[in-house]
C-alpha cells in the first residue's frame, strides 16, 4: 500500500516531480504514473492505486483542469475522502472541486516553510495517520538550522578593494 497518489497532467510532469520528491523526502510512499506498468490497463491500475493510498494529491493547472482523466481522479479521491488539492498556475480548481480548499503551490519553489506547502504536509499528516519527516532544505541543511548563504559564483574581474 502507498501513502500518497498523485494526480496530474503530463503538461506539468516535471513540476510535479519536484512534489513527488519532496513528499517522498518527508517519509510518504509515493506512486504517481510514471510508474505505470506497461502490462496493464491504466484506468484498472489507478483505480487500484487511488483506492489503496491513504492520500491523493491533484495537482491543478490550466491543463490539469481541462483533463477528463485528472477530473475523474480526483473525483475517485474525493469520494473517497482522501483528497488533497494543489494548485501550481493561477487557476481554480474545476466545478465541483471549487468547493474545497486548495493550497496554493504557485510560488513554491521546494521551501520547507511555505504556506501552501505546510498545507499539504498538514492534510497527509492527517490522512495517513503519522506526521511527516523532518524537512532537509535542498542543499542538505536540516530545518532546524539556519541557512548559509551559497558561495557566489563571479564573472569578470574582482570587485575593486576600498581602502
């Protein structure tokens, strides 16, 4: 049994690649369809893997919003009580999933403390039973402590030396 389903358009495969992960990093069992087995019907295998994750993610977009498939995902979910709404573009998720809260991943960029992103942490906390991981920023640096500035990389000649 996985944690967490995501649903998506393949439009926005690479995004949401970045949310598989960092769901994944906070220590949920992600399946998503880049997993597909090329051996089965794919509406017999999302059903399956809707039904037996604890959560599903849809992830809103322009394109997402237009996609039957994306549409009849999250409906499965949200029958289920397992839905979790994102949206990655500026965009309302479609009639009827208006009524239900969303968070906003528009301008999330993989940090730990995001508004919408401390959103979709909370509502897996919740369906699946568990808090997540601990957080570690991209650059391997746990949450807890502070960042350090990157070094920067210089084009050209040096700054010049004020005496």
């Amino acid at each position: 049994m996985v944690d967490v389903f995501i649903s998506y358009s393949r439009e926005n495969k690479a995004r949401v690649a970045d949310i598989a992960a960092a769901v994944t990093a906070a220590g949920y069992e992600v399946w998503w369809d880049a997993e597909l087995p090329p051996h089965r019907s794919y509406g017999d295998v999302i059903t399956e893997k809707i039904g037996h994750a604890q959560a599903a993610i849809v992830v809103w977009s322009h394109a997402s919003a237009q996609s039957e498939w994306v549409r009849a995902e999250a409906d499965v979910a949200r029958n289920q009580k397992k839905l979790v709404q994102t949206a990655i573009d500026d965009v309302m998720p479609p009639l009827p999933f208006n009524q239900i809260q969303f968070a906003d991943l528009s301008d999330w960029r993989g940090e730990p403390g995001h508004r919408g992103w401390s959103k979709v942490l909370m509502s897996l906390e919740e369906l699946c039973g568990r808090e997540a991981a601990p957080v570690v920023a991209s650059r391997g640096i746990p949450q807890s402590e502070p960042p350090r500035p990157l070094p920067v990389e210089r084009h050209g000649p040096p700054p010049a030396q004020k005496s």
